[in-house]
C-alpha cells in the first residue's frame, strides 16, 4: 500500500467518525432544546396563572380597602363631633 492510500483510509475513518459524533451531538441538541421549550412552556403558564390570581386579590382587596377607608373616615368624622 501506497502513503496516498493509508492517508485516504485514515481520513475517511475519521470523517465517518465525525459524521457520528455530530449526528449524536445533534440528537442531544435537539432533546435539550425540547426540554427549554417544556420549561418555558411551565413557566408562562405560571405567570398567566399567577397574574390571574393577582388580578382576583385586586378585585377582592380594591373594594375592601374602599369599605375600610370610608369606614374609618366615618367614624374619625363622628368621633371628632363628639369630641366638640
């Protein structure tokens, strides 16, 4: 055998070996990225989940905390005259 031809030999195992490894590379890039797709997808249903529930705590606390106020500033109104 020629040099010419154990190098040829040489080179083309080690592309197809390479060929492999990028192929093998390439799968696990794919399944991670699915991953990060799945994680994503958790967290903005989170979000949406908990930007649902602020919005019914601020639904609930706007009219408390309107009932609150005026009852208080009813009753410092009436003490005051009391007081007079």
């Amino acid at each position: 055998m020629e040099w010419a031809q154990i190098l040829v030999i040489m080179l083309s195992v080690l592309l197809a070996l390479l060929l492999v490894l990028a192929i093998v590379l390439t799968i696990i890039l794919i399944r991670i990225t699915q991953r990060i797709s799945a994680v994503v997808e958790s967290a903005e249903r989170v979000a949406a989940n908990l930007e649902a529930t602020t919005d019914n705590i601020t639904r609930v606390t706007s009219p408390f905390w309107l009932a609150k106020t005026a009852v208080s500033s009813i009753k410092k109104l009436f003490t005051t005259k009391h007081n007079r």
